[in-house]
C-alpha cells in the first residue's frame, strides 16, 4: 500500500548514477510494488527507447499483485535502493568530485603540432575564461583537435572521411620521425581542487592508450567529460541559435550538464500525462459505467426493501442475507396458495412462475391481471398530469391575451411590417450613398436613417397608428414653436409633425422640462434652443478643397485632388470627387458664380449641362 509522498532533492555534488539510486530508494519508500516494476524499465526510460502504454500496463499488474510478492520481487531487483545512503563511486577515490577544470595542454607529433622532444605547452587559468588567440595556420585548430581526441577518442570529421582518404593518417603528424602523438591534460577537481594528469597516446598503428597520474582512473574520468557541449564549435551553437525555443531550452539543459536530469525528467512527465493515461485506461466510460451500475444497485436495494416490507410487514434494515432470507422463505410458507411452492424446499429451489400462476389463479385469472394492469396505468398517468390554472390565473391569462389582441389590432398590419423591412434593406445595402434620403417617401431628413433605426428600434415614420406615408420624414422647423408658450409632449410632437416619442427621446437626450409633474410640461423657447443647437451639432462644415464622404463621416480631399463640376441650372451646380478611402462618390452644392472658391487648389473638369459658364474648355487647377 501506498506511503505518505515525501519530496526528493537531487544532490548536486554527486552524479547522476549516484542520485539515481536515491530515487529508486525514494519510490520504493512510497510504494514497494510500483517501485519493483519502475526500476526494471528505468533505464529504457532514459534512454528514451520505452513505450509508455506498455509501462502502464506493467505498473497495472503491479498494482494487482499481491503486497509480499512485489517486496519480495523488489527485494531482489533494486538491492541498492533499499538503503536511503548512496553507494560511493567503485572507482574513484573522492566521491565528492562533481567536475575537472583544465590547467593545461601538452601536444606532440599530433595533427599540425610537430615539435619533436618539445611539446607544445598552453597553460590556462582555472579561475577564469580562457582563450587561444593566433594567427591564420600555427595549430589553433590542432589544439582543439587533440583536446577532444584526448576525451572522446575519436575526431568525428576525420571518421566521415571516405576510405580512400586513409583517414588514420590525418591523425599523426607526417614530420614526426616516431609516428606517435601524446597528448597531455593536466586537470584540476572541483571540489577540492586535487590535481591530475592524463596521458594519451596514440601509437603509429593507431591503437589509443590513456593513464593518469596518481590513483586516478583516467577512462572514468575521461568518459564523465565526454557529454554534450563540452565541445561547443561553430555548426553546433549555429544550431543551438536557430532551434525552437522549445529544442533550446531541451539543449541549455545539456550545456549545464543537465541533460540526463532532463531526459529523465521528460519521460516521467509523459507517463504522469493525466489525458494520455485517462484516454488509454478509458477512465472515462469506465467511470460512467461505474455509476450506472451504482445506480442500478441503489434502484434494486430500494425495490428489494420495498419488497421486503411488503411481505414481511416489517422494515428491512441492517438484515444479514441468511437471515433476511429465512423470513421471506417462513412468510411465503404461510401464504396458502404459495405454500405447495415453497414448504420443504430450499429458497434458491422455489418456483417462481408456478409461485405467479398459482397467485393468478388464486386472484381471478386473466381479468384480475387486467384490472392490476389498470390500476399502475392509472398511477402512472397521475403523475405525469400536471395541476390545471387556478382562477385567478386564468384570469390573469385571459386579460393578457386581450391586450394582445388589442396591441396587434393597433399596428399597421402585414403590408406595413413588409414595406418597412425593403425600406430597411435598402438603408443597410452598401449602394445606398445617402444615409439621410429615405428609400420609402424619397426626401432628406436632419438624421442619418441607421442612427435614427437603431436609436428607435423601427422606421422613423413607421408608426403604430399606420401614418407611415402621410407622416414621411421631413426636416423639422424649430421656428414652428412659440418661445413664449408652454407646451406638453403631445402638442410639440403635432406643432413638428413628429411622434411623441421622438419628443421623449429628447427629453431623454437633455430637453429641459418645467417640473416633473404629469403631464410634462416644456417651455417653448427651451425646444427650439435644443433643436437649433442639435442641428448645429450635426453639421460638418467643409473648407475649400474638401467634401463630406458619407461613409468615412469625415471631411476629405478627393483622390488626385481632382473634381468634375456639373452644373444644374443656372445658378447652382454640383462638385463630384472620389473618397480617397472608400472610393465613394461625393458631391458638393455650388452656386455658378462661386464654384472657384469651393473648388480652390483642385484640378476642375466642367461637364456639360443644361447652362456652362463661358470658359475656356481646358481643365485647370483654381488657386
């Protein structure tokens, strides 16, 4: 059974075997049998070559096994995890050792470095960062070569070379009259700053040989260097830039000598996967399944001590089965029909069909079995009947569906609602330039008919009462209003040929009103102040050069600077441009005798009319 979970920290001064022991230590301290499996597959986890689902069902039979098989099994697989103190290293001789620094190099007879009975000496700094400066061609890259020779026993560049090339002989240098290269890394440990010296030779035959100075193990120490970015050259950090954050974030983690925490740390993050596990355990309809059987369960308790207290006169309660039986068995005993059935035999033996016949029999036959058919028929449908209205409530509802009635008769009708919505199509289509023309009595209003909609809910002049034609909208006169008479709302909405709640929307908007009492009253010079400062606020006054894009709202020059001048009449006539924006057309009222100063700097094109000012026929711009 499972422990109390308990948190694990790594030791950062041990290795990475080393704090893998404690974690098997850890998981067997929690759960034995889980622990036992887990183990087994560790090391394919690492390596990254394990299939989760097959994990799973392991850790599931694990689960299943009995608790002493799985210690027992456990006992014998993960001996070294049983004990919560870490094995010391089998090999080296200061355990606390969790890196080496470098102190210097020493190279001969390797790559480009000759110096034949002078090896090439570099010392470096084991406190600070180090580097090796030189000119083009004197063996930087020869250095490097032979340090990761040194630590990994192989150049990779070299061993890609095809056969032909005789990649061996690139190795040693071809004026060294041995043939046989010795590098030297002289190391410094850290902790503790113990000092080591590795040699490695490689004779002319190519065979490798390493040893180290003291009691060092120099292929340990050598293969704890050999990981990932110990080497860092130029393609490698080209493709630690270019990756995905992701990928290098993955690939930071080796370049701290992390990597192997990291894999680890992977792969029990896809089998700890909450949906991957739900969806191949199918958690999900096992769940649902659960619960229906629970509530079949529930359902046949309830019928069975139902059942009970029918039979037995007395409630079921905390019963034992054995016991529970006997007295249905001696209650089944004492009814007389049923007594042939069930006297001297055992319960699990009685019949239960010559138990029903010999009750239907007993009962009245087939007609007895109908009228029991009736009755549950009956009880089911007087649940499903629901109760009727009250009286009160069904006045209530009959005085609601008068008020309907009475609403719908006050509407327009059909035709009305259809006239309204093409005149709404109309408004809304995008070839419609006009936002203050209406499509339906085809005059210019003060307002846009979108803004006037959607503040309304309905046409501007589509009222109840039916005067959707004779009421069309038209731009109202505030002069129609006497400043020194009171008004209510329904003579300023006769005096303006407006719906009352137009007036009331006003109100709304900040129309004054001379007290609160009703019927509202509203002083006539305060309606015609609000109506001549709302329509000074709706106008958009255009400079020289400009006209007004209905579309854009703004006041703008037109594309190219350019506009057609088509006269009217006599007197008035109209500019034409292009919105630079919307590509709109645009026009502007002119009187003949001033189109030059509306036009200003534009480049004007005079059309022909009904009447042309005498001009000279070339377009010009106006200044």
């Amino acid at each position: 059974m499972a422990k109390k979970m308990t948190n694990l920290e790594f030791d950062e001064n041990v290795s990475f075997d080393i704090n893998l022991e404690a974690f098997k230590a850890h998981i067997t301290k929690i759960d034995s049998n889980l622990a036992s499996e887990l183990c087994i597959i560790l090391p394919s986890i690492i390596n990254n070559i394990h299939k989760t689902d097959e994990i799973w069902n392991l850790l599931l039979k694990a689960c299943e096994a009995e608790p002493d098989n799985g210690a027992k099994k456990s006992a014998g697989v993960i001996a070294a995890a049983g004990s919560a103190t870490p094995p010391a290293p089998q090999q080296s001789p200061l355990p606390t050792v969790t890196g080496w620094l470098l102190e210097g190099v020493s190279i001969e007879g390797f790559r480009g470095v000759n110096n034949e009975g002078q090896p090439l000496e570099l010392k470096f700094n084991p406190n600070t960062v180090s580097s090796v400066s030189a000119v083009n061609g004197v063996g930087k890259t020869s250095v490097y070569d032979a340090v990761r020779y040194a630590i990994t026993g192989t150049l990779p560049w070299l061993d890609d070379l095809p056969a032909t090339e005789r990649e061996s002989d690139y190795y040693h240098n071809r004026f060294h009259s041995t043939g046989q290269s010795t590098i030297k890394l002289r190391l410094v440990a850290e902790p503790g700053a113990q000092k080591c010296e590795i040699t490695v030779v490689r004779s002319p035959l190519g065979q490798r040989t390493v040893s180290a100075t003291g009691s060092w193990d120099a292929q340990s120490i050598l293969t704890g260097l050999d990981r990932e970015f110990v080497f860092l050259d130029g393609p490698t950090f080209q493709k630690f830039i270019a990756a995905p954050p992701l990928s290098r974030g993955r690939t930071f983690s080796g370049l701290l000598g992390l990597s192997a925490y990291s894999d680890l740390r992977q792969a029990l993050a896809s089998l700890s996967n909450t949906r991957a596990f739900n969806n191949h355990f199918e958690t999900t309809q096992r769940t649902q399944a659960k619960m229906r059987e629970e509530r079949a369960s529930e359902e046949l308790s309830a019928a069975i001590a139902k059942d009970y207290d029918a039979l037995i006169g007395a409630p079921l309660e905390k019963l034992d089965f054995d016991a529970a039986r006997a007295k249905c068995h001696e209650a089944l005993v004492q009814i007389a029909p049923l007594k042939p059935h069930c006297e001297g035999k055992e319960f699990n033996a009685i019949d239960i069909d010559g138990c029903i016949d010999a009750i239907k029999d007993a009962e009245g036959g087939p007609k007895r079995e109908r009228l029991g058919a009736c009755i549950r028929m009956r009880d089911d449908l007087s649940k499903l009947n629901h109760h009727a209205p009250t009286e009160e409530r069904a006045k209530q509802l009959a005085a609601r569906a008068l008020e309907r009635d009475d609403t719908l008769a006050k509407t327009a009708g059909d035709l009305m609602l259809q006239l309204y919505q093409a005149g709404t199509k109309v408004i809304d289509s995008p070839d419609w330039e006009d936002p203050h023309h209406c499509p339906l009595c085809d005059r210019e209003g003060s307002e846009s008919l979108k803004d006037h909609r959607l503040a309304r809910g309905r046409h501007p002049r589509a009222h109840r009462d039916g005067r959707a034609l004779t009421m069309a909208m038209s731009r109202i006169n505030p002069r129609r209003i006497h400043m020194h008479l009171p008004y209510t709302v329904e003579q300023v909405a006769d005096a303006l040929k407006v719906h009352k709640n137009t007036v009331r929307l006003w109100i709304k908007q900040g129309l004054p009103v001379a007290d609160t009492h009703r019927p509202v009253i509203l002083a006539g010079a305060d309606v015609r102040t609000f109506l001549l400062e709302r329509r000074a606020a709706r106008k958009h006054p255009t400079g020289p050069g400009r006209f007004y894009c209905f579309r854009c709202r703004e006041s703008v020059r037109p594309a190219g600077d350019m506009a057609d001048l088509v006269p009217r009449n006599d007197r008035l006539g109209a500019l034409q441009g292009l919105c630079p924006r919307c590509g709109a057309l645009m026009h502007r009222a002119v009187a003949m005798t001033r189109w030059r100063v509306a036009a200003s700097d534009l480049d004007v094109k005079i059309l022909q009319g009904p009447s042309t000012p005498k001009r000279d026929d070339t377009p010009h711009a106006q200044s």
